[in-house]
C-alpha cells in the first residue's frame, strides 16, 4: 500500500514538474515573438522613414489590447499593424494571442493532428484532393485504397508515367519537406521508413498561372471558419507564386491578395512586414492586375465542402491548386498556424465581428 501511494505521488510531482516546464517554455516563446514584433517595426519605420505611432496612439493601442485581450502586453504586435498600415484600427486580434490563446482554443490539438496526416487527405476529401500514385506508411508502399503495392507495380506505374513526381513527407509544412523529381529516378531507397510519405503526378497548371510563373505550381491560400452556428465562411484568399528560378511556393516570399469575388490587387506585398514590392512579376513581367481566374467562386465552394468534413477546426487554411484543365485541386490543409498577420495589417480587420461574438 505504501509503496502504491509513494508511487501515486512520484507521478503527481513528475506530472506536476512536465506542466511547469510546458508553462516556461511557452513563456519564452511568447517573449520571442513579441520581441520580434519590436525588432520587425524597427526594420519598418527604418524602412518607411517615420514612425506612426505615438505616445498617444500606442496608450490607445494599449487600451485596446487591455479591454479586447485582458491584458496590455499584447500591444506590440498591434503597434507593428499600425506601422504597415499607416494607422491604428480596432479589430485587429494581436499575433502572440490569436497563435498561442486564440488557436489553441478554437483548433484543439486532434485536429493539428489530423491536419498532418497528409496520407489520408484523398480519403478525406475525395477528387477535391490530388490524387497520389502511391503512399508510403511505416515502411510500406500503399495505392489510395490501403491495398500494398509490391515493387514490380510501382515500378510499372513510373515507367508509363515518364514524368515529373512529387514527394511530400507527412507532417511538412508551408512548401517544406517537398521534392520534385522524375519519374525514373524514383526507387524508394531514399525514404526514411520511420516518415510517411504521399507521391503525387506534378501538376500541370492553369495557364493564367503558368503565366505568372511557370517553374513552380502556384498556389492559393484560402481560409475558411466555422462558426458557432455550424455555417463555414470564407475569410479571405490570396496567392503565393515562385519566382528566381523556384519550384516550391514557401511561405516566406510575396503574396497577391484577392477580394471575396475573385479580384485581386495590383500590387504584390511582402510577408513580414507587408510592403509594396510592385504591379508585376520581377522574371516573367506578368500584370497582377490581368490575373483572371474564372473558376474562383467554384475554388472557395470546394475549399466550404471540404471544411463540413472536419469540423474539428474551426478555422483551416487550404493551399489549392488550379489544373490546366481549370479544376481547382487541394494539395494541402493547415490548422496548425493557418493565418499571417501582414494579411491582417494590409486588408484587414478581418474579425471585427467575431472578436466578440465567436471567441
């Protein structure tokens, strides 16, 4: 008995000791961010050549955060959204709440997890996803019905493909973790078998995009949110594209946001601090402004009916392609961190509304 009950208490410290340990190291994050936050609006009115905030606008900005987020220490993210865009608005959610208070709660962690399970994204949402050649999971090859393929098959199958493949390791995030290769060039060897895999035909693109930019499948970034009466909405949308001889969109170049019918701006912006870098691609000299994509209405109702499937995020970013033949295609789902503040300070607020009704 006495030894179950020392037992009991040995867990209860050590569980104890793991939540204090989670607690700091949250701490030290948040310092990070909101330390980056000041060093990124130092970079800016550098940049700029002035400062818009004030005493008086950052007691406001303070005042804000203390009566929206209960506390005035998230006042540097939304003093650095002042600085891009040139004054302070209420309705702004500060970046260091919305990752680590705000997501936390309306993203538990079942659905991150589910979100990276990249080998079940054509189970999940059927055509609306690209269908993959093949999957690898713990070491073993399988076709999209779970059934294993023996060696001889695949090798048959990129034989006939003779062309570009795409292999994605489960778990990746923003372009990451991605490779593109032919087809013969492909024999499994390089797989890490403690990692799963999804191997997928490259895309060919919609020619508007291709257009844009032809070495990299372009991507649109959409972000849906359920909200608390069970309807989805679409909160916004813009496009990533590669450029200077990229093959994968990463998340840490330029974005081209568009409004809700399909328009986009004419001028492209940087990720960090969102800055006006110009009206048209740098290497191709494509107009952002001419970009027309007349399957956009049927791109953001696919990216809905999608959401209705996994209802356990409330808000989830899709990356969609376009195919050449004009069918829009998910390639992948984020609800680990599907949002970027740029965004936020450029076009937004986007959640005016739900600050108070929704959170």
């Amino acid at each position: 008995m006495g030894r179950l009950l020392f037992g009991i208490i040995i867990d209860r410290i050590r569980k104890m000791i793991e939540k204090f340990d989670e607690f700091i190291k949250m701490k030290l994050i948040i310092i990070y961010f909101r330390n980056e936050a000041l060093i990124f609006r130092k970079k800016l009115i550098r940049i700029n050549g002035k400062a818009v905030v004030n005493s008086n606008t950052k007691k406001r900005i303070k005042d804000y955060s203390k009566e929206k987020f209960g506390k005035k220490c998230f006042w540097p993210y939304l003093a650095l959204y002042t600085e891009i865009r040139g004054e302070f608005l209420e309705g702004w959610i500060p970046y260091d709440f919305y990752r680590f208070y705000l997501l936390p709660k309306i993203n538990p962690k079942p659905a991150l997890y589910l979100a990276d399970l990249k080998t079940l994204d054509y189970r999940l949402f059927g055509d609306f996803a690209v269908k993959p050649l093949f999957l690898y999971i713990s070491g073993v090859f399988y076709n999209t019905d779970f059934e294993i393929q023996e060696p001889g098959e695949l090798h048959s199958l990129l034989s006939n493909l003779n062309d570009k493949i795409v292999i994605k390791e489960e778990g990746g995030w923003g372009g990451r973790q991605v490779n593109i290769i032919h087809s013969s060039e492909f024999d499994g060897k390089s797989l890490n078998n403690r990692k799963n895999y999804v191997i997928q035909q490259y895309i060919k693109q919609y020619k508007v995009l291709n257009d844009l930019y032809p070495g990299s499948v372009n991507t649109f970034r959409i972000t849906t949110f359920l909200k608390r009466d069970g309807s989805i909405v679409v909160k916004y949308v813009w496009l990533r594209f590669g450029s200077d001889g990229s093959k994968v969109v990463t998340d840490d170049g330029y974005y081209l946001f568009f409004s809700l019918d399909g328009k986009p701006e004419s001028k492209i912006y940087d990720w960090k601090f969102g800055i006006e870098i110009g009206e048209k691609h740098k290497n191709t000299g494509y107009l952002f402004s001419d970009i027309k994509i007349p399957m956009f209405e049927e791109m953001l109702r696919c990216c809905v009916t999608a959401h209705k499937k996994v209802p356990y995020a409330r808000l989830i970013g899709w990356d969609v392609c376009i195919t050449e033949a004009g069918i829009p295609k998910l390639l992948e789902w984020n609800s680990n961190n599907p949002d970027l503040p740029s965004q936020d300070a450029r076009f937004g607020p986007f959640w005016k509304e739900e600050i108070n009704s929704e959170f």
